[in-house]
C-alpha cells in the first residue's frame, strides 16, 4: 500500500477556463452589490 501512494503520477492535467467563463465571472462581480442594514444584507444584481 505505501508503494502505491509514493509513486508520482505521470499524467498531471491542468485545466484552464475559457475566456467566456472569465468574461461571465468578470461582469458578474461587477453587477453584484451587497447592502447591508443591521443585521440583514440584500444582494442586488444591476442588469
């Protein structure tokens, strides 16, 4: 059992978004605002 979980993988995969996903993301933090008033916090979404 150590042996197998000593051995290195070969196959290291590195995943990357596509830039849609980082544009979709992007214009979506920025349309996001959070209010706060006492205790509760409303999330508003400026389309």
């Amino acid at each position: 059992m150590a042996k197998i979980y000593s051995e290195k993988t070969l196959a290291t995969t590195t995943m990357k978004p596509k830039k849609e996903t980082i544009s979709f993301l992007l214009n979506y933090s920025k349309a996001l605002s959070i209010i706060k008033v006492n205790k509760m916090s409303f999330e508003i979404i400026a389309n």
